[in-house]
C-alpha cells in the first residue's frame, strides 16, 4: 500500500527549529511529493513557549516530553533541531521506535557516538539523514553534476573557507554555542563541518589532516536570554569552553590537497561560505552569500574568451530551481531546508536511500575529531574510515 502522508515530529524550536518548520510548512506547496508531510507535533523543554510556537508555525501538537512523543503511534519521523548534545540519545531513541530520523549537523561530538546512532539506525532499519543544507542550494549541485561529468577532469585542489563575524565583539553575551558540554566545538564544528561536508560532496574521501584551533576570546559577559545569533547579558562572566577559529590541511584519498579555515572572528564575513575546486581541465567556485551563482572557468575555452564565467543557477533544468520561481528570481538560505525535506519524503516514500546519510554524518565527525588529534600530536594524523 502506497505511503499518502509522513507525520513529523520535530525537537527544537530555536533557530533551526524555525528553519525546519518553513520547510515542512512549504515543501508539499511547490514540490509534489509522494508522501505528504504532515506537521504533526513539536518538542521543546519550555511548556508554554513550544505551545506558542506551534501555534504560530502550524504545527498540530505540542509537547515538552519528548522521550513519549518519539513513540506515539501517529509520528513517522521524527526531526532533530536540538543542540548536539542531545542528538544521540534522542536519535536512538527514535529508532528504537521505529521511526525515520533526520538530524542537524554535526550528527554528534564523537566518532564513538556517531557510531552508535549509525548502528542504531542501521539495526532498526529506519531511514536516515543528517542536514547538511549546502549540499542542495542549486548552484552546489550543479557544480557536483559539472565534477561527475568530468568538467574540469582531475580534482586537485579543495580550498573551503567558512567565515562569520557574529563573536567579534568580546562584549557578546555567551550562549550555548560558546559551551563545550552544549556545542561540542566552536567553529570548528558549527562551520567547519558544513566545509567538510561539501568538500566530501564534491572532491572525495580525505584521508589525513593537520590542523589547529584557537580561542582568542576566553571570557564573555554571562548568558542573560538568547535567540539565534543574538544574546542579552546577564549578571557577571563565563568562561569561552570552544574554540574561535581552526584551521587545517588535508590530503583527500584520491591524491588532492585541501586547505580549511572556519572563524566567527572574521569582521564583514556574515556567512561568507565559501569553496573553491581546482581540477586539470578547469575550476569551480562558489560562496553562499552569492549562492545562485557559480563560477565556471575551462581550459578548452578559445585562449581569446577564457575567463570566469557566472552561472545563475535558477533555470527550470538546474537542480531544484524548476519547483520554484521564474529563471533569474532568486532563492535563499530557507529553500535549502525544503530541499532537504523533499528528498527525505521521497526516500521514505520510496524506500529509497538517503543522502546525506548518518554514515556521511559519521565520517564528517572522523574528520573533526582527528583535526583534534593533529594538534594534540602536533603532526599528520589518519582519518578513521566509517564502516
């Protein structure tokens, strides 16, 4: 019997929580897919404030016990929005259940963790994916389809840089993004697993880094309320437990170089996502905050025309664009979300695989974590293969 809806839980009601419910909210109006979603219930540990928030957003239901909501018999996947440090057990948790997960990056802290929400999706025989959103802004695809066909041949150079500016100002209130316990990492994982991500997407496995992270801030004014990427203070200080920036070389297993930087400490960058692929025949850049646009330089262009050249990637044949407007309107940061919805729905629908996957989120984490154990050894360290 045909899959007619998917009910969706979702844990978090911040940030991401907004992004999540846009796309839920959107992806059965400008995508036809095979099973519709349906909005089913919201988790958060504040009673009053999910109750509000799922009035406003459309969600049926709202619930601030999310271990019972996980396993009621009207949910089907269940969505994790939270912060890191609860994806795995609420992860588990859902498979245990029987249901589809799809999870917030990073998957966790840990490879160890990584690899026990891994083996219990796997044991469960749910599907599952982890929200690397990038992946599928139009322009990104695009370029991963240009790779494939063998645009610009060889891959031998991944630069990715993820830059913000948010934390400049040492008087910016902490939150649970500066906390270890809550965050896992600073930029290091926030954006730098969103680099990893792409640059696995596009050029391959790696194979071994070097790296180093560094807090230039130690010590910010103590968390009063906050919203997003923005914070009021409280009374007195705390303690900076992540990192502000890091950096790191890596040598992809197919034999190209790559070079990595993340900060929250780079003044004018906003979200300032960025890579550039150098292969033997051309190159390929593209940054989020002209995230329509890809730039496309060839060798076998005539010596008299060669030159970047700028892709809008809104034409009706560019990954996803069709669904939307008209070639040339322009999509943003929230149609990457309905994306990924999309995909998830139609890989439950059809009982498909999904990707990005909890192996790809497994394997980001490995990358991570040996960044890490680079600058603990002060030397080139292995990254472990998922299996």
């Amino acid at each position: 019997m045909a899959l007619e809806k998917l009910n969706v839980c979702l844990i978090g009601y911040k940030f991401m929580g907004k992004a999540h419910s846009q796309a839920w909210r959107t992806v059965g109006r400008f995508f036809d897919p095979d099973a519709q979603p349906v909005m089913k219930v919201v988790c958060g540990r504040d009673a009053e404030a999910i109750a509000k928030f799922a009035e406003r957003w459309g969600w049926e239901d709202a619930s601030a016990d999310w271990q019972t909501t996980v396993r009621r018999d009207d949910v089907d996947v269940v969505d994790i929005a939270a912060p890191g440090s609860v994806h795995c057990e609420i992860a588990i948790a859902a498979a245990e259940a029987g249901k589809h997960v799809f999870c917030e990056k990073p998957l966790t802290f840990t490879v160890a963790d990584s690899k026990k929400m891994l083996a219990a999706v796997r044991k469960a025989g749910v599907k599952h994916m982890v929200n690397f959103n990038y992946r599928r802004c139009p322009a990104v695809s695009l370029a991963k389809q240009m790779i494939e066909a063998g645009e610009i041949g060889e891959v031998r150079h991944v630069r990715c840089t993820y830059l913000q500016d948010w934390l400049v100002d040492p008087d910016f209130p902490m939150n649970w993004r500066l906390r270890k316990d809550a965050a896992g990492s600073g930029a290091h994982g926030d954006l730098g697993a969103h680099s990893i991500d792409l640059a696995r997407f596009l050029a391959g496995e790696i194979a071994e880094v070097v790296g180093m992270t560094k807090t230039f801030i130690t010590e910010r004014p103590a968390e009063g309320t906050s919203d997003g990427l923005t914070a009021v203070a409280g009374e007195g200080t705390e303690q900076v437990t992540v990192d502000d920036c890091s950096m790191f070389l890596a040598q992809f297993a197919n034999g190209a170089t790559g070079t990595f930087e993340a900060t929250r400490l780079a003044p004018g960058r906003k979200n300032h996502n960025r890579f550039e692929i150098n292969g033997s025949k051309g190159s390929l850049v593209w940054c989020f905050e002209d995230l329509n646009m890809l730039e496309f330089y060839s060798t076998s262009d005539p010596s008299t025309q060669q030159g970047f050249r700028r892709i809008m990637a809104t034409e009706g044949e560019h990954p996803y664009a069709g669904n939307w407007w008209p070639p040339g309107h322009m999509l943003g940061y929230e149609h990457s979300f309905t994306h990924a919805a999309y995909d998830l729905t139609q890989s439950i629908a059809n009982d498909q695989p999904c990707a990005p996957d909890f192996h790809d989120g497994a394997q980001c984490v490995a990358v991570l974590e040996a960044v890490d154990h680079s600058q603990e050894s002060k030397s080139w360290t292995d990254v472990e293969i998922i299996k």
